[in-house]
C-alpha cells in the first residue's frame, strides 16, 4: 500500500495497491501476476463514503513494475 495521498479540496484521499502472486513452474521459473489498484475515499464535510476500489489500467504502470524486475533478478541470480 502506498502513503494515503489528500490531493482533493474536500478532504478526499487516494491510495495505491499492488497485489502479487508467484507460481512455480517447470525448469525452476516463476510466474508472476501483478494487480495495481486505486482506493478513492471521497470526504465532503463531515461525513466520509466508504472508499472506492478500482483496478489500475496504466499499462505504463505494469510495464514500469515489470521492467523493474527484470532489471534486478539478473543481480540477484550472481549473488
């Protein structure tokens, strides 16, 4: 979970998620699932709605997460 974010005028908050799942395989490789999801609690005044979860369709963020991982499992296979 990322820090909660109030970005809106009425006191709104947002937040980042990012599940993810490992599966052996055969040969020894590991399949990776990643969701990223947003959590958007809307706040007017003095009464708070319940917070709304949406899945996060930025392609760019999956790629950035993937890109990353790849960059740092070549440096942990030489350890």
């Amino acid at each position: 979970m990322s820090p909660i974010g109030s970005p809106g005028e009425f006191g709104s908050s947002r937040q980042r998620e990012i599940s993810i799942q490992l599966q052996p395989m055969e040969g020894g490789t590991v399949e990776v699932a990643v969701e990223l999801k947003e959590a958007v609690e809307e706040r007017f005044d003095k009464f708070s709605n319940a917070a709304t979860e949406t899945p996060l369709r930025d392609p760019a963020a999956y790629d950035s997460f993937f890109g990353e991982l790849e960059r740092r499992l070549p440096a942990q296979a030489a350890k």
